[in-house]
C-alpha cells in the first residue's frame, strides 16, 4: 500500500481501518424480530466493534439506530453492573447484594405461588396456572435464555403473563 510514487505523507500511509487484523464473527441483531444480520468484530479476546452484515439478504449491511448501538451493550462505562432495589413508595434506588435480591425473588414468585395457583377451573378443567405473577423480559435476551424463561416461568411454574419489551 505504501506507493512511493504517490504524494502520500507517511502519516497518511500509516492510517488503517479500525477493522484491520479483526477477526469477525456473525451474529443476529438481538433487539427486533426482524433479525438483521451482524458481523462482530474482535481483537485480543475483546469486541471491537459490531456493524451490519453487507451479505444478508434481510439487511444489506444497515441496521437500524437501536441496532446500530448494538456494540453499547458489550462496552459501556454508564451501564449498572449492581443491583439496584427501589423499595415501595421510595423515591430513590438503593444498592443490594446479588445474593439478597435473589433470595428476595424466590421467596416471592413463592409465595405468590402457593397462594394464587389455580389447578382447575370452576368447571373442572385442569388449568395450572397463576395470574397474579408475570414476567417481562428485555429485548437483549439471546434466545436460549427466552428458551428458559418460556420453559419454567410457563410450563414449569404456570405463568400465563410473558411478554418482551422488544415486541412493546
Ligand atoms: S437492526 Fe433494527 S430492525 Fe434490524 S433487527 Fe435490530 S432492531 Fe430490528
């Protein structure tokens, strides 16, 4: 690349993509299900960069804004990494352990369980669920962790409330 016969300054010859000596990988948009395709960029073990797919039919190499930020979830000083519980009527958030939030959970989905689990109608029809809990998931779950989420929280538990913020 570096023409002699050219006028380029050295500066300028050094000067590369971003992308140079990247391995990519390819990976589907996890916000929409439109499913626009990626291609992950990484170097030295760290994702470097996340664009659209130019070879897929679905998007050509675009993506949409909320897909185009897609690299923000891997790398982004602003994101909470802690727990972070607002109780009820507070008006502000406080920091909790894991393990208490967790423990808080399970013995609520508990609770609420065991009192409001209807096994059959009033018409004698096996129904197994409760209504009185749901779930909502965010529009970054991969799909082996909505596999889960429909596994127990549905089938396992009785949930009929399921939804995704990402279909909102
Ligand atoms: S890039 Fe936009 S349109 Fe494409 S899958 Fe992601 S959110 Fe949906």
């Amino acid at each position: 690349m570096n023409d002699t016969r050219q006028p380029i300054s050295p500066d300028t010859a050094r000067k590369h993509s971003r992308l140079r000596g990247a391995a990519k990988s390819h990976s589907v948009c996890p916000y929409c299900a439109v499913g626009c395709s990626q291609n992950v960029y990484t170097k030295g073990g760290e994702v470097i960069d996340i664009e659209g797919d130019p070879e897929s039919p679905i998007n050509e190499g675009t993506l949409c804004p909320k897909g185009a930020n897609t690299f923000q979830l891997v790398s982004n000083p602003h994101r909470i990494t802690k727990v972070m519980y607002r109780a009820p009527y507070s008006d502000r958030w406080e920091e909790r352990p894991l393990d208490w939030a967790m423990d808080r959970i399970a013995r609520l989905v508990k609770e609420t369980r065991d009192r409001d689990f209807v096994e059959r109608s009033a018409e004698g029809i096996e129904v197994s669920h409760v209504k009185t809990i749901a779930h909502l998931g965010g529009a970054t779950l991969d799909n082996e962790e909505n596999y889960l989420i429909k596994k127990l929280f549905s089938g396992g538990l009785g949930f009929l409330a399921i939804e995704n913020q990402a279909r909102i």
